[in-house]
C-alpha cells in the first residue's frame, strides 16, 4: 500500500490524500537506495571498421530529403490526383 507523506508539519502542509498524521509513525519506510532495481542496458559497443555504406550516408541529406517531402506532400498528391483525372 502506498503511503503518502504529508510535505510540510501543520495544517497547511497536509493535501487530499495524503496520510494521516496518526498512521505516519508506525509506517515503515524503504531506506534502500533502490526501490526498484532498473537494468541499465550495456552502453558500451566495441570498436569496428566504418562500412562503406556508412561512408556514403549522409544524415543531413537524409533530413533535408524528408522535410521537403512532407513540405510538398500535399501538391504531389492534388497534382497525382489532378493527372488520373486526365489520363
């Protein structure tokens, strides 16, 4: 069960919810450092030769590239719709 420490002492420091200043001594407290031990994944990766097809990759074409085709999306698509109307 969830116990909720009040923040501050006296009245104004006690919020809805919060547990009454009657049960807060007897409540036992984790004083773990951890209260859920979260598995960090290995952020280590070994050293390896660059490819080429990483060489030839390019980030900022690659973002360039998609912001212009989001950018004229919608023209594509009116101009497609405007040819199968014609053809």
């Amino acid at each position: 069960k969830l116990v909720i420490f009040p923040k501050r002492s006296g009245k104004k420091g006690v919020k809805k919810g919060d547990t009454p200043r009657s049960e807060v001594p007897n409540v036992a407290q984790n004083t773990l450092k951890e209260i859920i031990p979260v598995v960090r994944p290995k952020m280590r990766i070994k050293a390896r030769a660059i490819t080429a097809e990483e060489k030839e990759f390019s980030a900022y074409k690659t973002l360039k590239k998609a912001r212009t085709d989001k950018k004229y999306y919608g023209a594509k698509m009116k101009k497609q719709a405007e040819a199968k109307k014609e053809g």
